[in-house]
C-alpha cells in the first residue's frame, strides 16, 4: 500500500470561490453535498433500494467584509427567484502533481439572509443555499499520478 506524505492531502486554505464572476474575496468556508433520495423495494426477501431523486444544498461562509447579496434579497422581496453560478477552486500548490480541483455549481438559489453581530469577535455571514445537482459540474479534478 502507498503511503501519502502529509503535506499532498489538500488544504482548504487555498480555496477560492466567485458567484456570477464575482470573486469572493472574504471566503471563509464552503460545504456543498448532494442527497441521494432513495425508496425501499422488496425483492423476494431482500429489501433493496430506488434512487428516486436527489437535491443539493450548501453553504457559503464569509468574513463580514463587504454587504453581500443584498441584491439577491431584495429581488426575493418582489417575487423574483434570482438563480446563479458558483465556481469552488481549490489549487493548494503541494497537490500532487500541483493539481487544481475546480467545481462549477449551477442553478444556484440562496436560501437565508440576515446578520451577527458579537463585540470582541470576527464578524462572519452564513448564506444557506440549494442547486439542482445535475447542474453541478467537475472541471478540474485531483487524480492520482
């Protein structure tokens, strides 16, 4: 079994994300997953399963540095649904083979809007939000070499 030098495991320092060409400079954290919706199906005795469907969800966190999204919110209050594209990079230079794993998420609607406030700490902002799944893509992956 090959053994992985820790310094090649990827570190989200590196990452970078934009919404709509808009880079998110104050990017602090990013978490993305697809739910595989599933049906129980009896076979005889066995009990198996149906993908029935999928959903994805996510959530972007920022350092409170700039207003973000204010746009998006006020379009919601007169009954519009804006949608975007999130692209996610991450290019840490001791990938193997100085790799780059890069994500395109389409259809991407956000979820909450609102603030924190706390004396003596970092300010942060939590945007939740949803996708289609089909409309995420790899473009870039980490392979093994």
């Amino acid at each position: 079994m090959k053994q992985i030098q820790g310094n090649r495991h990827l570190s989200g320092t590196w990452a970078e994300i934009w919404f709509n060409g808009l880079r998110i400079l104050e990017a602090n954290k990013i978490t993305v997953k697809v739910t595989v919706n599933r049906e129980e199906v009896q076979t005889g005795i066995d009990v198996d399963t149906k993908v029935t469907g999928q959903k994805g969800e996510g959530t972007l966190s920022v350092l409170h540095t700039y207003t973000r999204f204010e746009d998006v919110r006020r379009a919601i209050s007169r009954g519009e649904d804006p949608r975007g594209v999130m692209i996610a990079k991450l290019k840490d230079p001791d990938a193997a083979g100085a790799q780059t794993e890069r994500w395109q998420i389409g259809n991407v609607a956000l979820s909450e809007f609102g603030f924190e406030w706390e004396k003596g700490s970092v300010s942060k902002k939590e945007y939740p939000f949803v996708f289609t799944p089909s409309d995420m893509i790899s473009l870039d992956a980490v392979n093994e070499l």
